[in-house]
C-alpha cells in the first residue's frame, strides 16, 4: 500500500517528540510492516496544500492526516472524490473521530492499525460546500471553543481552556433565531444552542461523543429547550455527563437534510471544533457512504 502521510507538526504529541523523530518513526513503521510510505511535516496553509498534492496523485492509495479533528475535517474537500482512503492519527485536543473508530492514541499502536485496517465507507455531513465528520453548532457552543482555543493558544492548559471557555459564555450569550425546514415541515425556534450531527449521538463518555453509527444515512438535530443563561447552564451540566439521548433539555430528531435561516446574516458555527462564520441560510445535508474511511481491525 502507498501511504501520504501529513502531519501537522504544531499538535502538541509532534512537538513533544521533535517532529523529525516522528516522521522517521512512521515512515519506519509502515515500511517495516511492508507499505511505502512518505511522511510530510507541515503546519497551517501548507498541511492543505500538502493533502491536495497527495490526493492529486494516482500512485497513493491512502491519505493519514496526523493532528486534531480540525486538521482531518479540513482534509475532507480534497479527499472526498478522490479516490483515496483517509485514516486518522490522534494528535489532537479531544480526537472524537479517532475514538469513535478505535484508532489507539499511542503513536507507534497508531499506525500499526491503520497499516492493518479495512477502508470502510461511512457517511459524511455537509452544510452548505463544507463537510463534516462530527458536527455543526451553532449559538453559544462556538463562543465556548473560540475562547477556550484562544486560552489553549497562549499556553493555557486543558482546565485553563475550559474555564475561558465558559467565561467566553457568559460575556458573550448568543441567541439563534432561525426558521428550519425539513422533510417534515417548518418551524421557527429561539435557542442558546443547536447542534446537527453526522448519524445519530447516543449517551456515552461526555469525552466521546458517540454516534450510534456512521453509516445510518441520517443527519441528528439537537435543539436546546429555551434561550435564557438557566436552560443554558441546565443544558451544559446535562451534556458534561454525556447525555444525548436522554438529556431532557434537548428536542431531538433525524433527518436527511435541513435548512436553516438565521436573523444573523453570518453567526459563528462550530464545524468539527473549527469555528468560523459562515454565511446563511444553511443548507445541511448528509452524504452517505462517501468517504472510505481506515477503521482498525
């Protein structure tokens, strides 16, 4: 097998070993296990640049991007259609995709499994033109992890990320005013926090963020009961004990596509942990089986 590897060498995992002892380190593994394998470090504009360039090539037949959820959500507008498979090699904050199939955290684990694993097809979300593995926020969750990123940026640690975070909430509450359509109709709706997902959350480790499955075809729409700071704080203790499918503080639902119209021309949106604004309306929609992913054995 002829693998691309991209590594972001800012993750934290990369840093601490030297990102050229690292590159080494995979290359050794994968070559000993009787791939090739070319192992690029790169950071910022250049990991896309750097993914482009291996998904344009006939001769590779698997993408690893090696960073967070973020890095691998970017990577999918040039994977996706191009042929290629794409794995995964956890380097990341809190790397939901690499949980939710099993790929192991230790780097040298890592990529023996993915040397071994089966290229699966699993389903995609997309709002608008963007694809995305985990999910889509909108409301008060992208001001939580714009302001614990920040804190993270300036050295902060995981607890000092997350106090900023909800010291961003309450300076910053957001409200979503929006019409939604789907399949089943319109309504109109107010709230602190809403949420669309790749298949279905099931309650799980609050760290996981299970989906019941990636191939179900569906997109999961959670809407948070109310818009006050009250219902938001009930909401968060809820969702911090990894409550999704009994979290009474949610409406919850499927569907294979939704429209969203905000009173907000471009609210932020939280898409795989990256936040950014984006322009409404919002079409979402799910692809499925579109991407075959590397799930371990």
């Amino acid at each position: 097998m002829r693998i691309a590897a991209i590594i972001n060498e800012r993750a934290g995992t990369v840093a601490r070993l030297s990102p050229p002892a690292v590159a080494a380190r995979l290359s050794a593994i994968w070559t000993s296990l009787g791939h090739q394998a070319h192992v690029a470090l790169a950071e910022g504009k250049d990991m896309g640049r750097a993914i482009r360039k291996a998904c344009r090539d006939p001769a590779v037949q698997v993408v690893i991007i090696g960073g967070g959820d973020g890095s691998l959500s970017r990577s999918l507008k040039h994977v996706v259609g191009s042929g290629k498979s794409l794995g995964v090699l956890p380097l990341g904050t809190m790397n939901y995709v690499a949980r939710q199939f099993g790929v192991p955290f230790d780097l040298d684990r890592a990529a023996a499994a993915l040397a071994d694993a089966v290229p699966t097809p699993i389903d995609l979300g997309r709002v608008n033109d963007r694809f995305f593995l985990i999910r889509a926020c909108l409301g008060a969750f992208p001001e939580f992890i714009r302001s614990r990123d920040d804190a993270r940026r300036k050295g902060g640690s995981f607890l000092d990320g997350a106090l900023a975070g909800l010291t961003g909430l309450a300076r910053g509450h957001r409200v979503i005013e929006a019409e939604i359509a789907g399949p089943e109709g319109r309504a109109r709706i107010t709230t602190s926090f809403m949420m669309v997902s790749n298949n279905m959350c099931r309650d799980s480790d609050p760290f996981l963020l299970e989906r019941e499955r990636m191939d179900g075809g569906v997109l999961g729409v959670y809407i948070g009961q109310g818009a006050g700071p009250i219902s938001l704080m009930d909401l968060g203790l809820q969702l911090a004990m990894g409550r999704w499918a009994s979290n009474e503080a949610l409406v919850r639902g499927s569907s294979p596509w939704l429209e969203i119209r905000t009173r907000q021309r471009k609210p932020l949106v939280s898409i795989d942990g990256e936040v950014e604004k984006m322009e409404a309306p919002f079409r979402f929609d799910i692809l499925p089986g579109a991407l075959p992913m590397l799930v371990p054995k």
